[in-house]
C-alpha cells in the first residue's frame, strides 16, 4: 500500500467516525457529511492559491521569467476557483434533482 492509499483511508475513517459515534449513521448523512468537508477543504486550497499568486506577483518586481511563473499560478488559481464554484453547483443541483438534503 502506498502513502496515497493510507491517507485516504484514513480520511475516510475520519469523516465517518464522528456520525458512528452520534448514532446518525444514514448514508445521505454520510454523503452530505463527507460533500461538506470535501468543499471546506476546496475553499481551503483554492484561498492558498490566490495567496500564493500573489505572493508570487509581488516577488516577481517585473522579472520575465518570474512573471511567467507567476501567470501559471494565476491560471491555475482561476481553474481552481471555477471547478469548485461548478462542483458546488453541480452538487446543488442533483441534491435537489433527487430530493436529497443539500447543506
């Protein structure tokens, strides 16, 4: 087993074992459990990365090469903060698509 693996296990154990402890063990709470600390920790990276941009554009001071870089992580910023806006949305969607509870 690699690193990889082990980590997701575990965080998977992790979302679980707060609902297997409060005796709200559904699957769709589950589900909604494990949605909402995936989109938390989204919010989370895609925050770090526009941090990150700029720090980047600020270092830069007009140097070429590290204005390049520092686009790169500007498009990756952007990429980042529109696929979780349309992952969000997407959940939003099917949640009530199916009758589902959405938090």
């Amino acid at each position: 087993m690699n690193k990889k693996n082990i980590f997701l296990i575990l965080a998977g154990a992790i979302l679980i074992l707060p609902m297997l402890a409060s005796a709200q063990v559904t699957v769709s709470g589950m589900v909604s459990a494990a949605v909402s600390t995936a989109f938390y920790i989204a919010d989370g990276v895609v925050v770090i990365l526009w941090v990150v941009t700029g720090i980047l554009f600020l270092i830069a001071q007009g140097a070429p090469d590290k204005l390049t870089s520092a686009r790169k992580a500007l498009f990756a910023a952007v990429i980042g903060t529109v696929v979780v806006i349309v992952a969000n949305s997407a959940v939003y969607l099917v949640g009530n698509a199916f009758n589902l509870p959405v938090s």
